[in-house]
C-alpha cells in the first residue's frame, strides 16, 4: 500500500519507493530521508500529507505519497 492508504500516528516502515524512473522525484524524497527500512508517520491528512521521518516533519502533495510504498 502507498503513504496515502496510511492511517494518522501509526508508524510505517517504507518499503520501497517507486517513482517510475523519475530520478528527480527519487533524490528529493531520498534528500528528506525517504528511503527503504526508514520509519514514517502520516500526522496530518487534508490536501497534502504532513509526515514525520526521523526528528522532522514534511508536508508532501498525494502524488509524492503514492511513490512511498508502506
């Protein structure tokens, strides 16, 4: 399942990320911490998704959420 199908304060593992060879959209999601093995919450959902990775919190559009795989 993609971080869109997460359910608010549950802690994920990321599985993989699947970008479709989008290699810019793969360093900017690698760049805040985005990567397989890593630990992610969903703590927000409205439009975009607010996200915590390690100590930081990010807000990402549902496109970017739908190449997080949990």
């Amino acid at each position: 399942m993609t971080l869109n199908d997460a359910v608010l304060g549950k802690e994920y593992i990321i599985d993989a990320i699947d970008t479709d060879g989008d290699e810019e959209m793969e360093s900017f999601l690698f760049s805040l911490g985005c990567y397989s093995g890593e630990k992610i919450t969903v703590v927000d959902k409205k439009r975009n998704l607010v996200v915590a990775i390690k100590d930081a919190r990010y807000n990402i559009d549902p496109e970017l959420a739908s190449a997080i795989n949990i």
